[in-house]
C-alpha cells in the first residue's frame, strides 16, 4: 500500500490583508471584535482547506487574544498556518497584525487557535494527511498544538 503523502506547512499558509474601513468599526472607531473573528476564521478554514484539499468546518476556537485595538484605517495582515494534524482534526494558528500606514509602524494585535475538521461530501470527517514541521518554530507550534488538543478533550469530556 502506498504512504500517504507528507505535507508541509508552508504548503498550506495564507496571508490575508485587509483594511478597517468605517463599517468594520464600533463607537469608538476600532474593529469589532465579530468582525475580526469573521476574518479569523476564513483565514484559517483556507488554511486548513488547502492542507486537506477538502471542505473543513469550524470545531472549535480555543484561544482567541485581543491583545491592542485595531483602529479604523489600520490595515490588517492575517497569517493562518496549520500547526498540526490528528486524525480527521486539524489545528490552524493565526496571528493578526496591525499596520499603520501613515507610520508605518506594525503590532502583533491578536493570535487564535481554531480546530477544523475535514468532512467529505456527505459531511462526514475525512481522514487528513499528516503534516511536517521543519522549522524550530513549526516544531514548537506542532508541539504546543497536542498539548492545545489533550486540553480541549479533558475539557470536553463529562466530569
């Protein structure tokens, strides 16, 4: 039988940006935070869909850290990588950028972990090909991603 094939994370990366405009924001002229999720998760369901080559569906976010206001104007980078496969699951990371442009200055603005999984066309979890980290940073995001999953499953089951 032949090997499954291996992928890379650079395989399936993406690199969304986007700028705030007035109908992104609330009172106080930052995005909403609904907004920036909506992103959040587009980013990522592209990531995870380009690994498997399969439609995913949202399973989870575990983590989503709003770490300074995004103000309208500011142009947005999203940068969504798959950290890790398991068995039809996969966990995609994004990190969201600030910029801007006037200065030209650029913050790390907020950082999410969203689970997928890779459903057929019956809607039914397909088995996902595994994926190879070969940066120390992939390695750590790889690493840090089944200790994200041993949480998530200790949590959902009934106590």
């Amino acid at each position: 039988m032949a090997r499954a094939h291996v992928r890379t994370v650079y395989e399936s990366q993406v690199e969304m940006t986007e700028m705030v405009l007035p109908n992104d924001t609330n009172q106080l002229g930052n995005l909403l935070g609904g907004r920036l999720m909506h992103l959040i998760d587009i980013s990522a369901a592209i990531a995870a869909a380009r690994h498997s080559n399969r439609v995913c569906v949202t399973a989870s976010v575990d983590e989503l850290n709003f770490l300074h206001p995004i103000n309208q104007g500011e142009v947005l980078i999203l940068q969504a990588s798959v950290n890790r496969v398991f068995h039809t699951s996969l966990e995609v990371g994004v990190r969201v950028t600030k910029e801007n442009l006037r200065t030209g200055e650029k913050h790390h603005a907020n950082s999410a972990y969203l689970t997928f999984v890779a459903i057929d066309e019956d809607g039914k979890p397909v088995v996902v090909e595994r994926i190879k980290p070969v940066t120390q940073e992939q390695k750590r995001r790889y690493a840090d991603a089944a200790r994200r999953r041993q949480l998530r499953l200790k949590h959902r089951k009934p106590r």
